[in-house]
C-alpha cells in the first residue's frame, strides 16, 4: 500500500469527528448542520491536500491526522460559519465614504432611533395627529424642505432610485438634454446614460468632453425636449481648458421655453465646506435658490446618515413622483425612515451636525487632533513591536464615496515597518481581513499604513491586540 493510500485510510469518519470532544460540546449552541458541514469540509480537504501530493513530496509524515487537530480545525471553522457574514469592520485606510465599507457610520442619535423602531410596532404610516392613516414621507418631508428652502421632498430607496424616478415622472417618451462633460459612471454600476434609457427618457448629449456652452443646451430643444439634465461630476474632476454652464443660467433659459432643471448632486451637502477649510462643494439649498426644478442627492455620502437617496424640489413636481407607481417600488424602508429623520434633525443645529456626525467629524477633524491621536497609537504599537518599527508620517486622507475627488485633507499616519520579521505586508493584510474585528487598511512597501481619522477612539485598543497578534510579536 502507498504512503497515500495508508494517509487516506487514517482519515477520521464524519462521525467519529462529530463526536470528538471540543466538537461534540458545539452543540447545542452552534446549528447541528453548520458543525456537520465543518466537519465534512475539514476531511474533504485534508482528503484533497492528500490525494493532491506527488509521490516525490516527502511531506506525507509530517502531516498530523490527529482526531484532536481535525476537530481544533473543524471547530475553528463551524465558529466561522456560525458567525454574522456582514460584521463591523475597523477602517484605517482614512477613507471617510468607502462604498465598499458601508458609506456612512450613523450618528449615536440614528442608532438610539433605529434601536426604538427596529423592534416594536411604530406610526410609520399612522397618522397620530389625525388618528388615521398617514404618509411614511411626512416623518422627513418637512425637514427637508426647512433644511433645502424646497417647497417638497421625498426619500427612495437610493439616489439612483430618485434620479431613475424623478425622470421617468418628468421625461419618459420625451427628451433630456445633458452636458456630454457630465454622462458619468458612478461606482461602477450607475451610469447616467443607461439610468435615462431604463427611465424611458431620451438622452440628448450636447457639448464636448470639457467645454458646454449655454447655447449647445438651447440648440438641442426641440418640441419633445422635456428637461436640462445637469449631474455633478463627483467623482471626478477635470482641469484645464473646461466650461459648463451654471444651474442659475441652466435654468433660466429653461424655463423661458417652459422646460424644466432637474440636478443630480451626488453627495447632498447642506454644510458649507468652505467654512471648514474644505473645497467647495454644491448645497442642496443653493441649487433650489438657483432655480432648479428638482434636485436628487444620496443620504450616506456627505449627509452621514443612512442608505437613502432624496428627491426634493417643486410641490407639483414631486407629487407626480410620489403618485408614479414605481414610486412603490422604490420606497424607503422604516430603518431608513428613522435613522434619517435623526440625522437630518441634527442638522438644524449646524455645530450639532458637526459635532456628532461621524462623517463630518472626520471631515473636520484637525491635523493637530490626528497627530495626537497618531502618537498615542503609534506608542501602544511600539509597546508590542519594536518602538524602531513604528513612525508617525504626514499624508493626505480622500473622502471617498465618489465625493470631493480632489480634497486631500492632511492627516499623520502611523507606519508600523515589517522587513526582517518574517512578514510579507500583504499577508498581514489578509489575516487582519479575519480577525474579530477584521481590519481595512493601506500598505506602502513593507509597512502596515493606519489612519486614525477613520479609526474610531474606543477601536484603537482592539486594533493594537489583532495586529500584535496577527503578526504574533
Ligand atoms: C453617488 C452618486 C449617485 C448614486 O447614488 P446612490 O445613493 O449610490 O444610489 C448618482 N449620481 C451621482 C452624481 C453620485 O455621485
């Protein structure tokens, strides 16, 4: 008999495994078939690993078939199965909008709204002034238009949802005219092209890719013309030798042929940037007082609230968009309901906004308040590692999330060395990817990169444990 054959005979069975110790005390807490599907995956790849070894390999001895090794392993991964598959992840990239993070962490006042509505019954659709039956849509609607100057507002699903909807109730069978410096993709599946042609409006591309006149927009209408499509290109930005047209003069001229502006800012803003040392970024309130007719704008890009896209604009407009039948389909759930009556309600104190959403709070956060919070944990790192090892560097951290493209706002960065520990940095960053909580982060050359502006305080000790023993020092 072959050194394999002898190997692959000494596999446990299935339930010789299930009834080892350390598998058998599982249960009950774990599901009985997440711990059997444990078990068969862990002999069917110790089975794999030994039918796939060539017979030159010398490595048959060494490997353990121990029944107490399967079932460690075993363990290990029916604990893993068992788990949450979307689980909080500590971001130390300094990435504030990561779309692949989640967007926007809530505010503590959204989490307290959410843990109240989540699970007991709610006036979602009642009415309690009138006693009967009411609008999900007014729990914000009045907000939004306080914050915005608009005369109404509705929340969708999100703010592909609201364009998708605002032109299909505005221009379906009938033409749109878009700047061709503007048809863009967002996050790889938005594309402003293909959300018209889904929404039943036709697209009419005027300009060039860097220059669009006023002109190139009136020439383009005809009878059918129905609308002036302005989008925000935010994320990305084009320099040089560029024109566009401004929402004021978009919409004048529109509405002298009675035709209507609709804008798609992207990341809704109601803060003035400037005012923080940030680069300009359009408000909502600024494109109704310029005159547009409808404005769309995601709730968890730079409003730091939850999944949400908002359509606000003209009374009769938006009650067009609210009686489309595919408003229906489209609607917000109660959760974003409630996380974005929160959010929005701090904004009506502006230092509130600032101070308690985490999304501004990291906007705003000062390079001398990073540097800080980088030493601190550059010396909790060099407590575990080397002091040698870990450096506090100056470097710019991005907003993200198709927002600001060109805001580089200075952060310090701790820099913790790996050459000559035995590491590569890239598989560190794969085995942070499986710690509790796993962790996102940046690597340059053969360091490990941590931004504190979007590390959150109370994580920081956490973060200092998985590294050390991630990297087992
Ligand atoms: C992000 C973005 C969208 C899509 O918004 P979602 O809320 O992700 O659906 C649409 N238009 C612009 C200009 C954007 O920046």
């Amino acid at each position: 008999m072959t050194e394999k054959q002898n190997l692959l005979r000494n596999l446990p069975a299935v339930d010789r495994l299930l009834h080892e110790e350390g598998i058998d005390n599982l249960l009950p807490r774990l599901p009985r078939r997440i711990v059997l599907e444990a078990v068969q995956e862990t002999i069917a790849s110790y089975r794999d690993a030994i039918t796939g070894m060539t017979d030159t390999e010398n490595n048959t001895e060494a490997m353990d078939l121990s029944l107490g090794k399967l079932a460690e392993e075993a363990a290990a991964l029916a604990e893993k199965m068992a788990g949450m598959n979307l689980k909080s992840v500590i971001n130390a990239t300094g990435i504030i909008i990561h779309t692949n993070l989640g967007r926007a962490p809530l505010p503590e006042a959204a989490v307290e709204a959410l843990n109240d509505i989540a699970s007991r019954y709610n006036n979602l659709e009642f009415s309690l002034d009138k006693g009967k039956r009411g609008s999900r849509q007014e729990h914000i609607e009045d907000l939004i238009c306080q914050l915005s100057g608009a005369e109404a507002a509705i929340a969708v699903n999100n703010n592909a949802a609201a364009v998708f909807l605002a032109l299909n109730t505005i221009a379906a069978g009938r033409e749109v005219v878009v700047s061709r410096g503007q048809l863009v993709e967002i996050g790889g599946s938005f594309r402003i092209p293909e959300i018209m042609a889904t929404s039943g409006a036709a697209l009419r591309e005027v300009g060039t890719t860097n220059k669009t006149y006023l002109r190139d927009y009136e020439e383009a209408v005809n009878e059918n013309t129905a609308a002036f499509l302005k989008v925000h290109t935010s994320n990305y930005h084009m320099v040089g030798f560029t024109a566009e047209v401004g929402t004021a003069e978009l919409a004048s001229a529109a509405h002298k042929r009675g035709l209507l502006v609709l804008e798609d800012l992207g990341s809704g803003v109601f803060i003035d940037l400037e005012k923080y040392n940030l680069p300009p970024e359009p408000r909502v309130q600024d494109s109704i007082a310029n005159g547009a007719d409808l404005v769309t704008f995601s709730a968890d890009k730079m409003l730091g609230g939850p999944q949400a896209g908002i359509i606000v604009g003209r009374k009769e407009l938006v009650s067009a968009i609210k009686t489309n039948q595919l408003a229906r389909t489209l609607r917000v759930d109660k959760f974003s309901v409630a996380a974005l009556e929160a959010t929005l309600r701090l904004y009506l104190d502006e230092d509130r906004a600032v101070k308690e959403i985490p999304v501004w709070q990291m906007l705003t956060a000062k390079p001398e308040t990073l540097k800080k919070r980088a030493d601190k944990l550059a010396e909790a790192l060099g407590n575990i590692f080397e002091p040698a090892r870990v450096k506090v560097v100056k470097s710019i951290s991005k907003v993200g999330g198709g927002a600001l493209p060109m805001a580089e706002l200075p952060t310090y960065l701790v820099s913790l060395e790996l050459s000559g520990m035995g590491l590569t940095p890239e598989g560190v960053v794969e085995k942070l990817r499986f710690t509790d909580p796993p962790v996102i982060l940046r690597i340059y050359r053969d360091n490990l990169l941590f931004d504190p502006r979007t590390i959150f305080e109370y994580q920081e000790e956490t973060l200092v444990k998985v590294v050390g023993e991630v990297c087992q020092v």
